[in-house]
C-alpha cells in the first residue's frame, strides 16, 4: 500500500509578516487577549524540510511537497475571484492555516477525498478554495479520487482534526466534545463520513474528550503492513475511556496510556501544552515532536517501531506539530 503525504512548504512572506498568536493557560481559560509570538523564520525553514526529510525516508511513501509564494497563490480562485484580489482578511485568513494542511480534507486513501467544512464563519471561504487546490494537486500526482464536498446543511460542519481513520482496518474514530455547546451536538457529521467511508458499526467509535482535537489525546501505531497493532491515549483526558478500552479489547490491540505529564507543560510556558500524542504514523514509524519516558520509548522498541524525533518548536508556537503539518491522500 501507498500513502501519498501532502506537506505546505511554509510561506515565507506568512512569517515575516504574520505575527503568530499564543495563549498562556490562564488567558485561554479566560479567553483573555492573546500574547504575541515571533517565530524565527530560518528556524522554521530547516524544521520544515527537516520533517520532510524524516518523511521521504519512510519506505512506500510518496511525499507532496507543495511551494506557496504568492504567484503560486494565484492559480486558486474564490467566488471566480483571484486570492489576491479578494478581501484581505480572506487571503491572510487562509495564509495564516495553509501550511496546517490537516485541516483541508479526510481521505480513504483509496478512491474519496472529503473537503471541510468549517464552523468558524471566517473559514467558510476556504472549502472553494480547497477544492481548487486538491484538484490542482490531484491532476499534478496522476491521483484518481472523488473530490466530495460536505452538505451545505446548517450545523453540518467537517473539521478533519476531528478524525482518524485507519484504513488497512477500515476503522474510523472521531472526536465529539460534549463540552463544546456549538454545532459540535449533532453528530450528523460523524455519520456522514462514516458512509462514505462504508465504515461498519463495529469498526466505529466516537471519542469524547475535553482535549483539543482528536490528534492531542489519541494516536495509533501500525506495522510495516499498515495493520494496526497498538493504540496510544491521554486516558484521564477521555469521557468515555471504558467504551475505548471495550473496543479495543475485543480487536486484541494493546494500549498505550501517556501519563499527564506529558501532555500539560508549565502555565508560565506558551502555548501550555506539550501535545506530546499528536504524533504521525507512517506504517512502523512514529513521528513526533517530543519523546515519551525512557519506559516507553523502549516498550516502543521492543515493537519494532522506527522512531522519528523531529522538532517543529517554530509551528507550535501556533498550535502545529508532525500531525498537523501533515495529511494523507
């Protein structure tokens, strides 16, 4: 099997210009005025290329790497306009996300490819222009998928950091927070891409966490033959870690449990959260940003997976790691 990853090369004129916003704990509690960060741009550039270099590496990976300045820009449209030619904050708005390609679309990496739609009324121009973009990348890649499109159905919305799906398995897990009293009540959205995905009820199930996005309390690991073999969670961060554990039991798949701390930083530190999980799996590698214990790196070795440390300090100033950075076509 191979997996197409797709990586934005960061846009230099976005860091020059774009201060990046961070949140202290006490100030995101308190949705309190954010505290202003500067990132090093050629520290960003060599974190960058350093984590698509870990990636080539991986074997039966082809990697996307795309390369925006501005004049790149101008092959996407929005409402039959050019990106340039539209509002400013429009344009500033989708510099600011388009290296976080996470957010643009889930894939079964087969034969769909499902666009976002997102909650956030600033976003609600991205889908056209994602759509033009995907369809560029697909034409460019000789990739022959489906390009869907989510319901224009009010509170239907797709953010794909709110899935996971594993498709050797065909298993799909999504992320629903309780907590959030916003569109984020309906599952509706849930169920669509369960279908499309032709996803069995028993190959199914609905993570509830007060974490931030699925990809910061939960990952996987998988063999050199995309199985999956073990499952890896933030427990004291999931509602519903008994329905979890069920699940995953009844597969024969054993669990990797990270402690708290390696998910919570100092609150003098921002952004507070290390965010150690949110880490990318490539068949029998695991990439992230941090390292677990010394206990757990070595239970990791004793599975055989190739492990793969690889700073992305500059992008988590903004709330990005190897998972964000990153999706799979």
């Amino acid at each position: 099997m191979n997996k197409n990853i797709v990586l934005i090369s960061p846009h230099k004129e976005w860091f020059y210009k774009n201060w990046i916003p961070s949140l202290s704990w006490d100030k995101w509690k308190n949705k309190a005025a954010n505290i202003w960060a500067k990132p090093d741009i050629s520290i960003v550039i060599s974190e960058h290329q350093k984590l698509v270099e870990v990636i080539i590496n991986s074997w039966d990976v082809n990697v996307i790497e795309l390369h925006f300045p501005d004049e790149d820009l101008e092959i996407l449209n929005w409402n039959d306009d050019k990106l340039s030619d539209t509002d400013s904050w429009k344009r500033k708005y989708f510099k600011d996300n388009i290296v976080f390609s996470r957010d643009w679309f889930i894939s079964n990496r087969k034969d769909k490819v499902i666009l976002s739609r997102f909650s956030n009324p600033s976003r609600w121009f991205e889908p056209k222009i994602i759509n033009e973009l995907i369809s560029w990348i697909l034409d460019n890649n000789d990739i022959v998928r489906d390009v869907i499109n989510a319901p224009e159905l009010e509170w239907f919305f797709l953010e794909w950091w709110d899935f996971r799906f594993i498709e050797k398995d065909n298993i799909l897990f999504a992320w629903f927070n309780s907590d959030w009293k916003t569109s984020r009540n309906s599952k509706s959205w849930i169920q669509f891409v369960k279908d499309e995905f032709q996803v069995k009820d028993n190959n199914f199930l609905i993570i509830e966490s007060k974490g931030y996005h699925l990809d910061t309390v939960f990952s996987v690991l998988t063999n050199d033959k995309w199985k999956l073999i073990w499952w890896i969670i933030c427990s004291w961060l999931v509602d519903n870690f008994d329905e979890l554990k069920y699940f995953f039991d009844n597969k024969w798949l054993k669990l990797l449990d990270i402690p708290n701390e390696y998910w919570v930083r100092d609150s003098d530190i921002s952004p507070n959260w290390n965010w150690v999980i949110n880490t990318l799996n490539i068949n029998e590698y695991l990439i992230s940003s941090w390292s677990f214990s010394d206990e757990i790196e070595l239970e990791l070795n004793e599975l055989w997976i190739k492990r793969f440390i690889t700073s992305t300090s500059q992008f988590w100033e903004a709330w990005g790691w190897p998972h964000c950075l990153t999706n799979e076509l």
